[in-house]
C-alpha cells in the first residue's frame, strides 16, 4: 500500500496551543495533525493514508469499539536530540511488532510495519516544532487502532481506523526521583492466562482502574499484580514491569501471556546485563520477596516502563504490613539504569545498541 497526502497540510482550525515547557504534565496538549488510515474489508483493506489537522473523530452510536472494545494501542516517545535537526525514537520497531502482535489477539488486521513507520515519522517531522526541548521532556506518540463499524452485533468489526496522536509531554522527575509506595493486591486480577494481559488494549486498563483508585485513597501510587490463579507469583506494577534486586541479583517476572512485554524491560535487562550484572528473567513470589525484605537481602524494587523510564520504589504492603525497601530511597542499580538509558534516548551518549533512530531528516 503507497499513497499518501499530497499537498499541502491546513493547519488545525482552532490553531496552535500555547504551551510552556516546564508545565506540560501529561497527554493534555495535542499537535496540530494527525495520522488516518483506514480500513474496510468491503472496500479491498487498507486506503491511502492521511495527514489531517488534529480534530474529533465522529462516530456512529453503534460503532464497534463503543460496545465492545475492539481496540489496541501503543506508547512511545519522540526526543528532540543536540543538534536543532535531529529527532530520536527508542526502539520504535519493538512498538511496531507489539502493536501487531496486539492486533492479531484483537482480530484486528495488522499494519505493514514500513508503512506505519514511514507515516509515523512524517507525521512527527510535520509537527517538529511541538517538541519540546526542555531535559526529561518529549513528545509522546499514540497509535491507535479501533473497530469503526456501525454494527451491534458480536463479531469483529469489518472496518478500523488507525490514527497517530502527538502530545508534547514533560519531564516525569522534574524534580529528581520520587520512589514510590505500592500496595500489592490479592484482591483484583489484571489478567489471566489465555486472556489479553500481553496486548496493549483497553480492556486491560478498564480492568486495573478500580485497584488503582483503593490503593491511592489509601496512600499508594500504584497497584502490584499477583498472578491470577496462584495469587502469589508477581506479574507488574501499574503500568509499568517490575525488578527486584535481591542478593545482587536482578530478577524480573518471566513473560508466559499476562504481562505486557515492554520495551523499557527489555532495554533493562541486555542493559544491566551489559553492565555485567546477573539478571534472571523467572517467576518470582510475593513470599519470596517478603522473605527477603525481612532478612536484609532485598536491595531494591524499581518499575520499568516509557513514561518514567525507571520507577524506585520505597516500601510496598502486602497483607496489611508494610516493607521498607533500600530505606525509602532510590537504589543504585536503579538510579544508574535511568540516567544511562535516558542518555542514550536523548543522544547524549553514544548508543551502543543500534536503539535510537534518527528520524529527523526525511
Ligand atoms: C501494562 C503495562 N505494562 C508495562 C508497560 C511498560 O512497557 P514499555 O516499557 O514498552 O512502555 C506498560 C506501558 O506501556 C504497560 O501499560
């Protein structure tokens, strides 16, 4: 599938929002365009591609992804580089991939992987000046993929559209670290086996957003997942995968269908593997990590993910005890984790890994 907008873009009708660096927060402000492509199985699959200003979508009552959820999406983040012209994506492949992998599980038909990367990169380069410059600053890319049919009935949808959203967002430690507190469920599931926990879908968020709520009414910033059936083996955190550093060893859940493979964990483990460190991939317990919190041998928690990169945690409640974690502050493995992968997504030191793309000349 070529095609793709020929002429000349108009600018989004309400125009640009004003916006200051140093206040961004997150996923409130919008670029001026956005990607559409779309797709009908009645018309042959995929048409040609558009750049469109940044406007509402309208939808028919009845369009699928309202009553059913037939949807995925992804995450990623656009940096602006040191040099005025350069503009760097993180491993924007694995994106690709997990999206499509996503889509397969939502009966969703895929995206040729050049096509999304050749659009995404020329929406991004039409809207370069929304990035910001500021440190720990970007813009946040959004692909998205939802059931557009007017149909009641279940059963996949026979039309999709795929659009890119752009939201210049801001540095998610501008003041420096915040380690966080966690409150460990055994009380709520994420997901299951057989289920949809490694796509990036709604469904998975819907599902989270009431244990999200109790653990913050009571103090905490984010909900750790047991596994559903055992209730005790650890699968994430929040949104983002968890490490454990326990007697110097790096251990984080094995990926066996309920945790979302991201691309920050695996960025973690060839990193902290390339720094020589031993870094297990396997089913760890809630027991084992309370055991090694109460004989000294738990060092540091930290979550992984786009957002924040690396996210130490301080002390976690399990069973209504709470557990220190690295006294309350941020480890070392985790502290170097962060500036190291972050100096490698913003270009500031060389990339040993071939994981930053320069998109910033066409
Ligand atoms: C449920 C969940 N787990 C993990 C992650 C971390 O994935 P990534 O490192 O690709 O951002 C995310 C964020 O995308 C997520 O939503």
């Amino acid at each position: 599938m070529n095609g793709g907008f020929m002429g000349t873009v108009p600018r989004n009708r309400t125009g640009s929002q004003e916006y200051d660096e140093e206040n961004l927060g997150f996923g409130s402000i919008f670029t001026d365009h956005m990607l559409q492509i779309s797709f009908s199985a009645g018309k042959g699959g995929w048409q040609p591609p558009q750049i469109l200003p940044m406007d509402n979508l309208v939808l028919h009552p009845a369009t699928m992804i309202l009553h059913y959820g037939q949807q995925v999406f992804e995450g990623l983040k656009a940096f602006a580089g040191p040099n005025e012209e350069d503009i760097f994506l993180f491993r924007p492949d694995m994106n690709i991939d997990r999206f499509n992998k996503s889509c397969e599980r939502l009966c969703i038909p895929t995206v040729d992987p050049d096509l999304f990367m050749d659009q995404m990169c020329r929406l991004i380069r039409m809207d370069r000046d929304w990035i910001p410059r500021a440190p720990g600053t970007s813009v946040y890319v959004r692909p998205t993929i939802i059931g557009s049919e007017p149909h009641l009935g279940v059963r996949p949808s026979q039309e999709y559209l795929f659009y890119i959203i752009l939201s210049p967002v801001g540095a998610y430690y501008p003041e420096g670290f915040a380690p966080v507190k966690i409150m460990v469920t055994d009380k709520y599931i994420r997901a299951c086996r057989g289920g949809v926990g490694e796509a990036k879908t709604a469904a998975n968020y819907a599902a989270s957003l009431l244990a999200a709520e109790e653990a913050h009414a009571e103090g905490f910033t984010q909900v750790l997942w047991l596994n559903a059936v055992d209730r005790v083996s650890i699968e994430e955190v929040g949104t983002m995968n968890i490490f454990f550093r326990i007697n110097d060893e790096i251990i984080t859940p094995a990926l066996e269908g309920t945790i979302l493979p991201g691309v920050t964990r695996d960025s973690v483990i060839r990193f902290a593997r390339g720094m020589g460190l031993k870094v297990t991939e396997r089913q760890v317990s809630i027991e084992e990590v309370v055991r090694a919190a109460e004989d000294g041998s738990l060092q540091e928690i930290f979550g992984s993910g786009t957002a924040a990169v690396i996210s130490p945690v301080s002390s976690f409640r399990y069973k209504g005890r709470d557990h220190l974690v690295a006294d309350g502050k941020t480890g070392n493995v985790a502290a170097t984790l962060f500036e190291e992968i972050v100096a490698i997504q913003t270009g500031a030191k060389p990339d040993p890994y071939g994981w930053v793309v320069n998109i910033g000349k066409a």
